[in-house]
C-alpha cells in the first residue's frame, strides 16, 4: 500500500520542514513520497518546530485575520449572504430556497471548522489515546439542523433566514440524507458520533463514502423499485483531502524468502492497486467546542482516470475502465451478494476501507514515534459487528511483514488494540467469505488467517485436549465445501472485549453462538453495553416542542447531556396544564405526520386515530409479516360488523416503511403485500376513517424525524431472541409513544425502566422458541382460526393476484413457520384488542406516555460512550481548550 511518487517536486510553504516517514507500510519495493501536510499531518513535535520557525510578522499577520465563529443573528447573515454571493454566485435576485440553504450550511460549516481545527491540533497536542469506530455504516441524517442545534445557533439562523425572506423549516428540508447507511447498525453509529464529541472524546469515525448510498426506494404499482440517490451533487459537509491518499492492493501472490539474519519474510506482490482517497465530515459536539472527524473513503484508480494511449489508438470505452472499476468499489452499500462477482465485490469494499483506515491509524501513530507496545496505548479500534473484521488480519500483516515484529509480539499488539460489537445472533447473519474467494483476493490475508487461526487450535487443544470435537465447533475455518472463513470467530478472537448491545442479547451470545469461546476464554471477555440513542437528534431536534415543554418544566435543557434528569418529569404527570401542553403536542405532529402521507401517498388519515407504527429494515425476523395478517384480521373483523359495532372502534392508521435488501426477495414480497392491503383497505366505503394502512416510501432518518414524535403505538414484534436491542423502540418512548413488542433485545430493559404497565407485551419467550421450531415439524400443528382466515383472504385474491404472495404464506404453512407467526398471531391480535380498549381512556393513555418518557433516562447514547469508554476502550475526555487566534 504506497503511494507512487510524483514527478513534480513539492515546495515547502515558508521555511516549514517536512516530516519523514520511518519504513514502508505498503507493498515492497513500492516507493512512497513524503506526506503532505494536512489537518492531521504534523504530530506535536512537528507542530512545535513549524510553530517555531515562523517569522514573527507573519505571525501576527495571521493572528490579525484569523477566523472567528459567528453568534449573533447580523454575524450569520453576513456569512450566508457572503457565500450565497461569491461561493454559489448568486445573488439578491434570483437567491431561491436551494441556494438560501447552500448559504445558510456553509456559514454553519466555516462556524464547525474554527472549532473541528482546535480539536484536532488540541488532540494532537495531547496526544492521548484515541478511538477510532469502525463501521459500514453511518446514518448521519441531514447535517444542518444538527449543526444548527448542536452550536446553539439556530435562533440567529432562523431570525437572520427570515430577514432574508426565508423560513428555516423549508431550508432545512433542502438538505439530502447522507446515504451512508441503511438500519439501526448505521445510525446507532452516528448516535455515537454524536456523543463521543458531546463528552469530549477523542475519536474518528472511518466509513465508506458511498457515491449511490444503499438506494433510493420507490414504490411502483405496489413493489419496490431500487433507483441511485444521487444524495452527493451538492454536499457542503464533506472536506475532500486529495493530498490523503493510500494504495490498497488486491490479488496478486505471495513470495517468502528468508532475509540474510535466517528470517522468513513474506512479501504480497503483484495484482491490482486501487486508489483510497480521504473525504472529512466535521462531527459537531452538543455545546462544546469538540469537534470530531468522520473520515470516508472514495475509490479511484491508482494509474489514473484516463488512459491517453487506448483512447487515441480507438479504445473509448477501455479507456476509462481502470476508473470505472476502482469506483464501482465505494459506489453502493451492500452490493447484492446474490451473485459471486457481488460476492467478490463486498470483500473487496471491506478490505478497501479496513486497509485505508489501519494505514492512517498507523501513520498518525508512527509520528509519536512511541515504541510498538505502546500502540494499544494509543489506538482503541471499535469494529462495529463484523465488518470491518478484516482490520485484524491487516495490522497483523503491518506489524509482521512491514514493521518486522515477530509474531507473538504482533498477536499481543493486535488483540489489545480491537474490541468487537456484535449485532446478531442469527447464525445466518454472520458473515462467511469462502476461502477460494479470499485465496484469490486477498492471498496473504488468509495465510495470516490461518496462522491466527493455527496458533489459537494449538491453544484450545493444550486446554481442553479431551474434548476433540471442540476444534471443528470453534475453528475460523469452517470446513465444508467449499471452506469457508467464519469472520465472527475471528472478530472474537483477535478482540480482547466482545459486547453485546442488550442484556439478553448479550446472554444470548455466550450461551448459542460464542458458548465454547466463553469456556475457552472465560465470561470476562464478554460484556455487554445496551444501546442508547442521542437526545439531541431523536427529542430536541425531532421533537422541540417536546423539548422545550420538558425544559420549561426542569429549568433549562440540561437534560440533553444528562438525560437521567428526565425522571423529575413524573412529578407533573397529574398536572392538568402540563397534560394538556403533551396531548397538544402529540396531535400536531400527528397533523404533520398526516400532511407528509397526503403529499406523498394521496392518503387522507385522521389524526385523532390511533397512529400504529412500524418503521424499520424489512426483515422476516422483525415480522411485518405479522403486522401485515393483522391489518388483514382488522379489516376483515370491520368488514363483518354491523354498523352499530362499528362506531365502538377505535379508529386506526397502520403505517409501514423500511427497505428491502435488493436480493431479498422474501422482504420485497412482504412490501408488495403492504401496498396491496392498502390499495384495497383505503378505498373501502364501509371501512372509511375506521383503518388505512400506509407504506412511507423511502424510509430514511429526515422521515423518521416526521414519523417517530406521532406515533401512538409502535411495533417492535422480532421473534423473541432474534433482535440484538433495536434503537427505534427508544426513539419512539422518548417522544411520547408506548410499545407493543416481544420479549426480545432492549423491550426487556425498557420494561424494566418504564415498568410493565407502560408497554403492551405478547408472544412466546426466547427460550421457548427452538422447542416451537421442532414442533412444526415434528408434531400435529393446528393454525389459529383467525389467521386460517387471513390467509384465506390472501389465497382468495382479494388483495390481488394470491400467486405474489403464495411464498410468503407458505413459508409459514408448509416450511416450518421459522419466525413463529402463527405461533404469535392470537397473542399479538388480543394485545391489539387491549390496546383499542386503553387507547379510549385517554386520561389513563397520556398518564402512561408521560411516565414512560420521565422513565427513558438510561437509554442515552452518552451513557454507551462512557461505559464503552470505561469498560472497553479505556479513554478518558480530553477537555476543549480556549486557543488563542492564529496559528
């Protein structure tokens, strides 16, 4: 991995020396220049040189202009018009809402710069260990509103937008969700983001910058239809760093020799060299100064885009295929793997990323110039779920092949250094990368595999040398045709911590899939930190409000850095004035949450319904398969009333949204059924206003903002001891809306916050669920009458042709039923009914909403940090320092 030399000779600004870089870290005999500087370029000693060998004039010259932040609303309004004028060339007359935007972010991105430069060089300076989070996925939602809010300086914005002619809520909505994630893995990341800055940490997030995102979703006659979301045409966040730059190989071969001191050394040669180039998002801090880095990763071809020479011999479309090839790499998230290229094009974004990110921890670590033991000192790396598990392998490889350190120090190095988040227990769910697959890509990778994983066998067998069988149960390598490598195990192995992200989750994994690790091991590998979600984003920015009612009521907004606070809350839950303001509340984002489904689907819902919510990735196992026979159950129960039963109900709107993988065909199916439902149900005369049933199209964080503050009842139904925790159930409670759920991930820990009579619980337990499994196979299964009856309506076509939806309901009739529906469907169905009859007494319903939310205080992302920070990483806060202007 090195970069090739430049012909041009760099000049050094002033009189500035250029720091060297000791040894390769790359492939040998591939020379690397000397680094550029950059924001994070110098290490203290360097810093302190260059500081010192400027010219006192030019120092003050530049302290003199140094960049202040804006705080007052006049400030902004220079700043904005300023770059709406010279940066977007526009001006007074044809300044529209888009170019108001671009303004209004870049003035907030200047503001984010003074500080995220303070940061960095403060951190620099200290030089204390850092952490670095490791994840595919980072669903930061839109930036601006965050910035605004997180730098107290959304008054000024929003006063100074209205002097202009402008009103903040549509400049706001401008702004395209960063497409660089999908599910809750991704925005519980940024969750984190967002509290390691607010509590000072030092860390940097590394991600992938994707060109296309996931995908925009689109619902064409009822099916998903995945287009590109072309989310980058104008992106003022992000910081391009041409001057960071690494080579990642592929393929190639691997050649050892031994070295004249009787040494084998391995050499990779060979192969395809693709080109990592740094992109840099500034993570802001909730009134703090701190300002992080999110540093994203673009591919592009090492030899360049454009080939001269088969161009002008003729050769136009071979001419750009090097570029094309190299971008199709950071180009979409999850590629479908259906295929073996996809295959081969998921392993070899993993690697891209893991190898660009250990090779930039490595760098900034090499300019301490600190002894190799002392990098677990310096470096904590998070891997968030499997992912990014090829990062093991590759320090290994730096360490041994680059470094030059023996094998066992390496090893001690490496274990010290990483800690394992694991998201799943679906045996299914853990990645596996066939060992052909990692032979052709990534030869020395899996030699390393294999070594780590030869030396820990040898371990297993000197302690447990009766229990022979153990070896194949806990082996990397997994041996059936073709091998495979099993990423989890070697995640855990090359960890010295591995968390959980719910307490049942995390009891969960040492008793199924990790169980012999924990007899190898022992429990103290293994913790567990529940997730949590950030106040700032999921109540103060989606629900202000909310937030500033909760404020009025504890004396300022405190409460979003120390959410325990919220408990004071349950002092006002018989006061009437305080009741009236959250009823108040709930129904205008219930309004608001009406208005986007009219505009967006042509759906009229009544907002005095019962708003019955399910959002989140479409998967079998968070069964909106189940919700879906529910809504049909509902409906066909109207359909059979008299119209006196009728006006006994409790009207309802059942909306749905989340994206399918493109490959998943049983999930696609599920949202096929959804929008078949609605068409019929919404259109109904004798149901009417009694049930609608909505699909929110294109599920992404700025929706989740409109949908999550208007939920009455929100679904979290996954078969229990399926779901690692989930954040949404948080989101929802948090904001004033309670749950019917399933004893799985972190329902349990909210049960046991907001107490039981606060949350709405059905079906069987987690541990009842493989005996039930058995059961459909092996003895005499009697389905409820209620669903017989759904999956009749289905069958009988009255939702639309039943041959689409024939799979869905056979997997349940014929193929075992593996997410236990039927099993869950009368439990599920009586605790709806339960619900109607709680939801008709609304003083008892608000009572319950507000002591839940007073109740949600442990469920912070801040509280996370720190115990990750405690437990795992073992970092402290580094605290912002006032620097004075200038250099």
């Amino acid at each position: 991995m090195a970069t090739t030399t430049s012909t041009r000779e760099r000049k050094p600004s002033t009189s500035a020396p250029i720091s060297d870089l000791q040894g390769p870290i790359g492939p040998a005999g591939v020379t690397r220049p000397k680094h550029k500087r950059t924001v994070t370029g110098y290490g203290p000693g360097d810093i302190k040189s260059v500081e010192a060998s400027i010219p006192e004039p030019q120092r003050a010259a530049w302290q003199k202009f140094s960049a202040e932040p804006f705080n007052t609303k006049e400030q902004f309004e220079q700043e904005a018009v300023r770059h709406i004028e010279t940066t977007l060339a526009r001006s007074l007359y044809n300044c529209d809402e888009g170019a108001a935007y671009g303004g209004t972010a870049l003035a907030f991105r200047d503001r984010m710069v003074i500080d995220w430069n303070r940061t960095q060089q403060n951190q620099t300076f200290a030089d204390q260990k850092r952490v670095y989070y490791l994840s595919l996925e980072f669903l930061m939602g839109r930036a601006l509103d965050n910035a605004m809010l997180n730098v107290q300086q959304k008054d000024s914005a929003k006063a100074g937008l209205a002097d202009l002619g402008f009103r903040m809520e549509d400049i706001i909505n401008q702004e395209r969700d960063a497409a660089l994630g999908n599910g809750g893995l991704g925005r519980l990341a940024a969750c984190f983001l967002d509290s390691l800055a607010s509590l000072n940490y030092p860390a940097w997030g590394y991600g992938l910058r994707y060109r296309y995102g996931i995908f925009k979703q689109e619902i064409i006659d009822g099916y998903q239809v995945e287009i590109p979301d072309y989310w980058l045409d104008f992106n003022p966040w992000e910081f391009p760093r041409h001057d960071v730059t690494v080579d990642i190989q592929f393929f190639g071969n691997v050649r050892k020799y031994v070295d004249d001191s009787g040494k084998q050394v391995s050499v990779w040669e060979n192969g395809e060299i693709v080109q990592a180039v740094a992109y840099d998002v500034p993570i802001p801090g909730y009134a703090t100064p701190t300002t992080n880095n999110l540093r994203l990763w673009s591919s592009k071809a090492a030899s360049g885009e454009f080939d001269f020479q088969k161009f002008n011999s003729g050769e136009y479309e071979s001419s750009v295929a090097d570029q094309q090839r190299a971008e199709t790499i950071s180009a979409v998230l999850y590629p479908n793997d259906n295929l073996e290229r996809g295959k081969e094009l998921r392993l070899k974004q993993q690697y891209f990323w893991c190898a660009a990110s250990l090779f930039d921890i490595v760098r900034r670590f090499k300019k301490s110039k600190k002894a190799w033991k002392e990098f677990p000192n310096a470096v904590a790396i998070q891997l968030n779920d499997t992912h990014p598990t090829l990062a093991i392998p590759e320090l290994q490889r730096i360490l041994i092949d680059q470094e030059g350190l023996e094998w066992d120090e390496a090893w001690s190095i490496v274990q010290k250094t990483f800690g394992y988040t694991n998201h799943t227990v679906l045996p299914e769910a853990l990645e596996k990368w066939s060992v052909p697959l990692f032979q052709h890509l990534l030869p020395r990778h899996l030699q390393i595999i294999y070594d780590i994983n030869l030396h820990f066998l040898q371990y297993v067998e000197r302690n447990f040398p009766k229990d022979r069988e153990m070896l194949g149960r806990v082996s990397i390598i997994e041996e059936s045709q073709p091998k495979m490598v099993r990423m989890a195990y070697l995640a855990l192995i090359g960890s010295h911590k591995v968390n959980g992200v719910a307490e049942l989750h995390s009891d969960l994994i040492k008793t199924t899939i990790f169980k012999d690790f924990v007899k190898i091991y022992g429990p103290d590998k293994f913790t567990n930190v529940t997730n949590g979600i950030t106040p700032r984003r999921w109540l103060h920015q989606a629900n202000p409000r909310l937030s500033e009612l909760i404020a009025s009521k504890l004396g300022g907004y405190d409460f979003l850095k120390d959410l325990t606070l919220l408990h004071k809350l349950e002092n006002y839950v018989d006061d009437k004035a305080f009741r009236k303001e959250f009823q108040e509340i709930k129904f205008a984002n219930k309004v608001r949450l009406a208005k986007h489904i009219k505009d967006t689907n042509g759906v009229s819902v009544n907002p005095a319904a019962l708003f019955d919510i399910q959002v989140k990735r479409i998967h079998e196992y968070k069964r909106q398969q189940l919700n879906i026979f529910g809504v049909i159950h509902r409906y066909l129960t109207i359909k059979s009333m008299s119209p006196e039963e009728r006006k006994k109900l409790a009207p309802r709107v059942s909306i749905f949204g989340g994206k399918a993988a493109p490959g998943y065909w049983m999930a696609k199916t599920i949202i096929h059924l959804v929008n078949a439902v609605g068409a019929v149900v919404n259109n109904d005369k004798d149901v009417g206003d009694l049930l609608k049933c909505v699909f929110v199209e294109d599920y992404n964080v700025s929706k989740a903002e409109i949908i999550v503050p208007a939920s009455d009842i929100s679904e979290h139904i996954s078969t229990a001891g399926t779901e690692a925790s989930g954040t949404s159930n948080m989101k929802f409670v948090l904001n004033g809306g309670l749950i019917i759920g399933t004893c799985d991930g972190a329902n349990i820990e909210i049960t046991r916050e907001i107490g039981e009579e606060n949350i709405f619980l059905f079906g069987n337990l987690s541990e009842d669920v493989e005996d039930l499994r058995h059961a459909h196979f092996y003895s005499k299964f009697e389905f409820d009458p209620q669903l017989q009856r759904v999956f009749d309506a289905i069958k009988e076509g009255r939702f639309g042709d039943a041959g689409q939806f024939s799979a869905l309901v056979n997997g349940i009739v014929e193929h075992g039923d593996y997410y236990l529906v039927s099993d869950d469907f009368k439990s599920y169905i009586d605790t709806h009914t339960l619900i109607d009859e709680a939801y008709k007494d609304q003083e008892s319903w608000v009572s319950k909403c507000i002591t839940s939310v007073a109740r949600m205080g442990f469920f912070s992302s801040d509280r996370c940090i720190d115990e990750y920070a405690e437990m795992i990483w073992n970092v402290e806060p580094l605290s912002p320092t006032k620097k004075a202007k200038g250099v």
